[in-house]
C-alpha cells in the first residue's frame, strides 16, 4: 500500500496505526530561481505592498514539488507512512533556493486495538 496523505504527518506517530518498521529517512529537494520577468512583476507588487503572489505561487509549487518527490521516496523504499515530516529551505546561490522536504519512512499497521471513534 503506496504512502498517502493521511499517512503523513509531522508529528512521530501516526493516530490508529502502529509503526511496525522504521525505513530510514526520505527527501526531496527541488532547487529553483526565480526568472528576471517574475523578479520584475513581483517588484512591482512590491510597491504596493501585502503578499507578493509571485513569490507564493513559487514557494508553494517548490514546497509541493519537493513533497512529492519525498513520497516517491519512501513508496521506492516501501513505506506506507511517513512520520516527522519537516521543509527547510537554503539559498543556494544569490537567486537559487533549494527547498528541501523530509521525515521518516516507516511501514504502518492499522492499530485494532483502539476502540472505534463515533462521528456524532
């Protein structure tokens, strides 16, 4: 069973699910720069103050980039979970960033020990 999103998480353990092996450690690092004409616009923006959208739109596509890749991971290693899940991010070279996702491979049981949760 492939890693999914609700199988992902920040936080060392996975509610419902019991950690039966740790993989090791996955990442995915997206190195990107940003091009003369988004540098302009986002200038421009910049004047006006409030959230410059061109800089947002690349974090978040970088960020979404390197999270998938992370997920390639750990579903090559045979992960279903991944736990610990961090970003970080480092300018590289003036106008290059590398943003980098990691965490924790692990292969996770549903834990049927836990009584069952009643959505009222």
């Amino acid at each position: 069973m492939p890693v999914s999103a609700k199988r992902v998480t920040t936080a060392f353990d996975l509610p419902g699910h019991r950690i039966t092996r740790n993989l090791g450690i996955v990442r995915g690092i997206v190195v990107r720069s940003r091009s003369l004409i988004g540098n302009i616009g986002a200038g421009f923006q910049t004047l006006f103050g409030g959230n410059i959208t061109l800089y947002t739109e690349l974090c978040e596509k970088a960020r979404s980039d390197a999270y998938k890749l992370m997920v390639e991971h750990a579903n090559d290693i045979g992960a279903n979970g991944i736990i610990g899940m961090c970003y970080d991010a480092n300018e590289v070279a003036s106008g290059v960033t590398e943003v980098l996702c990691y965490g924790t491979a692990v292969q996770v049981d549903e834990d049927q020990d836990l009584p069952e949760v009643s959505q009222a």
